[in-house]
C-alpha cells in the first residue's frame, strides 16, 4: 500500500523583501551608470552650455579667463554675425559642400556593394581595400591629394599635358571652381566606404527569392533593383543622407588640410576656426557655432518628421 507524502510549503519571504532587492537593483544600476553619466556631462553638456553663454558674449580671447559666467550679455555677436556677408558666403559653401559630398559618397557605396554583391575569388580582399580611403590618417591622405594635384610637379597635372593635351596646368586646390570640385570629390573618396558598409551589411538581408521570382516573371536587371533592392535599401539610404550630412556640414580638417579655406572654399567651419584665432573673437565664433548648431537641428527635425514617422507602422 503506497502513501503519499506532503512536503512542506517553504517559507513565505518576508513583506517588503521584494521591494527592498528592487531598490538595491535600482541603486546599483545607478552606481555603473554613473561614471558614463559624469563623462558626458563634463565632456559633452557643460561645454555645449558655456559655448552657448559665450555667443551671448562679447568677449576676445584674453578675455575669457576674467570674464565671470553672466556678464554682460548681450545680440550682438548674432547680429554681426546674420548681417556679416561672409557668413552667408561660407554658409553657402557649406550647403553646396555638404549636399554634394553626401550624394556623391551615398551613391559611390551604393554602387560599391551591389558590384561586390555576389561572391567572387577575392571578394574579401576587395572589401578590405574598400575601407582604406576611410582608415587612412587625414593628414596622410589630404598631403597624398595635395601632392598629386600640384600644378608644378603633380602628376595629375602631368598626365593631363601628356595624354590630354593640356596646354597649361590646372590649379586644382587654389583657382575657384576647381577647388570647390576637388573638395567635394575628397569627402567622396574618403567617405564613401561609410556607406559601402551600411549598404552592404543591408544587402546580405534582402530576400534572394524575391529577386529569383521577379527573374522568372521576366523583370530586367534595371527593375529588379529599382522594384526589389531599391526598396529594401531606402530606410538605410535615408539614415546615411542624415548621418553624412550631419557629418559633413561640421567638417573642418578634410578642407582646411586641402585649401585652408581659400579659392571659394570657406565653409562654415573653417570660417569659426579663423574667427576663432585670426581675430581671437570668441564670441562671435560661439554665436556662428550655434547658429550652425540650430540649423542642424531643424535638419534633423524635418528628417523625424517626415521620414521616421512614415516607416512607423503605428
């Protein structure tokens, strides 16, 4: 005859066990967040905030230090800085920069990883060399740039009067439109494997069957990536314009390490750094800074609201 035995219920925790391990949790998760939290505000947030104290300043280089954090504050350095003409100059170029830039490296990676698409012997090394434009130390490749195109010795130059028949040289980086073209076509160069990276790891997700079933119903090569790949890269294309305008709307070493800003390059970053320390004005280079800043900002607005919203499909 088999009996059953009953264990004993184990013990019911004490009331409040559970909220007392949930606050330690939540303590020591503060704890490891802290550090992070410190960086950024002292590296991130309070020089955001007294760049944005100091465009209300009007103050010079020497002055900084015996300036207190509210004195005199004051519109005059947006005024000279909205009416000054070589604002809207270099804003301009900026605008004509960074658009351009953007297309052209957005178009190059896309153009990049569908040619590396399908598997190849060497296919991996190909992608390797891919990324050495973006690697590479500016400085190494900007001299690199410069050297080539010099109108004495550069071998651009020299290639043009042997083989095209150029009758003088050409002074890439220092005669307008010219330099304007060849900063543009850097920023293309050294950018473009950015894209080529997001696009690709986009590609390898794309449904292969989708493409063999648009083959069989008789779709050409042109209108299976226009109606097949096309769409399935557009959320990512999007998120690149972004990132790359962004990026490059801020850029300052790629031309000032190329034409210091000369020969109609002087985009709005190069403008701050020589207001910065050509005049040691360091309110207005704040106030052109975070004029440059609220620009951005409406930038990326319009690209939430009229591009993240429409992917949502809440």
């Amino acid at each position: 005859m088999s009996t059953t035995r009953t264990l004993p219920a184990p013990p019911a925790a004490p009331a409040g066990r559970g909220r007392g391990q949930s606050g330690r949790d939540n303590r020591d998760g503060l704890v490891m967040v802290l550090p992070t939290v410190v960086i950024v505000v002292a590296v991130v947030v309070v020089p955001v905030l007294w760049n944005v104290v100091l465009a209300f300043q009007d103050l010079t280089l020497l002055e900084v230090r015996d300036a207190g954090l509210f004195d005199a504050l004051s519109l005059d350095n947006f005024a000279d800085v909205l009416t000054g003409a070589g604002f809207w100059q270099s804003l301009w170029n900026t605008v004509v920069y960074s658009v351009f830039s953007t297309a052209g490296s957005v178009l190059v990676g896309l153009l990049a990883a569908l040619s590396l698409r399908r598997p190849f012997p060497g296919r991996g090394v190909v992608r390797a060399l891919m990324l050495l434009p973006y690697v590479a130390p500016v400085v190494a490749v900007a001299f690199t740039w410069e050297t080539m195109l010099n109108p004495q010795y550069g071998i651009v130059n020299a290639w043009g009067a042997s083989v095209l028949g150029w009758d003088q040289p050409v002074d890439f980086l220092g005669r307008a439109p010219y330099a304007m073209a060849t900063v543009i076509a850097f920023e293309v160069w050294r950018y473009f494997p950015f894209a080529f990276l997001f696009l690709t790891a986009r590609l390898l997700t794309v449904p292969r069957e989708m493409e063999e079933a648009a083959t069989v119903d008789g779709a050409s090569l042109l209108q299976r990536f226009r109606h097949v790949v096309l769409p399935q890269l557009l959320p990512v294309v999007a998120l690149l314009c972004v990132l790359r305008l962004i990026m490059t709307f801020n850029k300052f070493d790629d031309v000032y390490l190329l034409t210091g800003g000369g020969a109609g390059t002087e985009v709005a970053a190069v403008r701050v750094y020589d207001t910065l320390t050509g005049r040691f004005d360091v309110g207005a280079a704040a106030a052109q800074a975070l004029v440059l800043s609220a620009i951005l900002a409406v930038a990326l607005f319009l690209y939430v609201r009229f591009f993240v919203k429409k992917g949502d499909p809440s």
